[in-house]
C-alpha cells in the first residue's frame, strides 16, 4: 500500500517489472513526471527450507535473508530438542555454497556434527556451518542408544543424549565392577562391515590427563577384566558364597 496509489498488486511480477509498474502508475495519476523507481526485496517468505526431526519447533522456515547458514535455522526451529542426538542431516537442494570436508552433489546428504555446529571451537568449525538456501532439508537424528557391557554394575542400553561421553555411560550404568579394567573400548559403527575401536583411559580422564570421548547412536561401550584383579575378586566372591 502506497500513499496517493493505494494498494498495488505485486504477485507474480519480479522487481524490474514491479518497478516500472511504479513507475506508470505515479506518471498516469499526475504525481511524477519522471518517476526513478526502486524495488528491493526485504524477505523471500516464498523461499523456505524444511528443518524437521528433534527440534522444538519442526517446520518450513523462510529464508529470510542472504547469509543464513544452518545453525541459523535450528536455532529458528527453537533449537535442538531434549531427545535429540549429535548428527544432523542436511540435504542441499543445490551445491553447497561452502566447501565442507565432506563434498556432496545436490541432493545428497551430509551427515554433520551438531555440537561442533552450534559451539564451535575453531575456525575449521565453520566448514561444517554451510549456507542454506530455498529448498534445503535439515533434520535432527534422535538420540538413539549406546550398550554398555562387560565388567558393570548394570550392563544394558542406554539413551545416547547429545553430553554423554565415555565416562557417563559407565556411570549410567551402576560404574566399573572390581575387576574391570581401568581402560574402556568403544566401537563405533561406520557402514555395513566397517567399525572403528577407541581406547579410553577412565581413569587418565578422571585425573584430567586426557579427553573423554563423546558416544554416539550405536556405540557400544565395553569394559574388560583386569588381569591383576580378577584373582582377588573371585575370592571374594567365593569368600561371600561360603
């Protein structure tokens, strides 16, 4: 709605043409001569992108402005939910407009790292942040589970929430038994016959002397028997039983 025009049909015209629209419209009601006129779009609410899965707010969200990268958008959805795991999915509708470590053609998913997403740490860490644009998809994975077994308290499955770690998972599950050993093994899976070990030193992380290890969906936690404490343990145990 325009002063001395009133209100003016713009859909289906593109900003040139809605320009000089403008423009005869003000030269034929009398109130320019020659009339300069500027159309800019302020937000394409036409252009969304689709953020879906564990979110506060799943839904289709305009892309607003130029710039919107995809942090941008889960933090739109109202962020990540209570179940939600660290692995987004985010399906370009076209090419990515910045190289990721992971390349892609459209249409492909890209399987990125959620907390690395949202609190980065690096200047690497905007590599995984790719601008989005109409059309894009980008969903969060639940939490899923991680197993712990071995020498534990509560052997089991347990849910996999975006802060577990090695360390909590043992935790969560009643802690290390006697006998178990002081190094924990994770597997991870990485395809259909692929896996990778990790090796954590539960006790190097307890005295802060080296990192504990985030888990994901599908990993799986296991705890061995300690050589030098197996012996004493059975006799305990026999000890009990008498």
């Amino acid at each position: 709605v325009l002063p001395l025009l009133g209100a003016i049909p713009v859909a289906g015209l593109t900003p040139p043409l809605h320009e000089a629209d403008l423009a005869q419209r003000l030269q034929r009601g009398g109130i320019l001569r020659s009339p300069q006129v500027s159309v800019l779009v302020a937000e394409y609410r036409s252009q969304v992108v689709a953020v879906v899965g564990s979110v506060e707010r799943p839904g289709l969200y305009p892309v607003t402005r130029a710039g919107l990268t995809l942090a941008d958008m889960v933090l739109a959805a109202g962020g990540p939910s209570k179940d939600a795991g660290r692995v987004v999915v985010f399906v370009p509708a076209t090419a990515p407009t910045r190289p990721s470590l992971t390349p892609a053609p459209a249409g492909a998913a890209i399987q990125l790292d959620l907390e690395t997403l949202l609190h980065p740490t690096d200047a690497r860490a905007a590599v995984w942040n790719p601008l989005v644009r109409a059309g894009d998809l980008v969903s969060l994975a639940p939490a899923g589970n991680v197993m712990v077994d071995g020498w534990v308290e509560k052997p089991g499955s347990y849910p996999a929430t975006r802060g577990l770690t090695v360390t909590g998972a043992v935790a969560a599950a009643g802690g290390p038994q006697f006998a178990a050993d002081r190094c924990a093994t994770v597997k991870r899976g990485l395809g259909a016959d692929e896996s990778r070990f990790y090796l954590v030193d539960l006790g190097a992380v307890a005295r802060g002397e080296a990192p504990d290890l985030p888990l994901a969906d599908g990993d799986v936690v296991h705890l061995a028997a300690s050589p030098t404490r197996v012996v004493p343990w059975g006799m305990w145990l026999l000890a009990r039983a008498m």
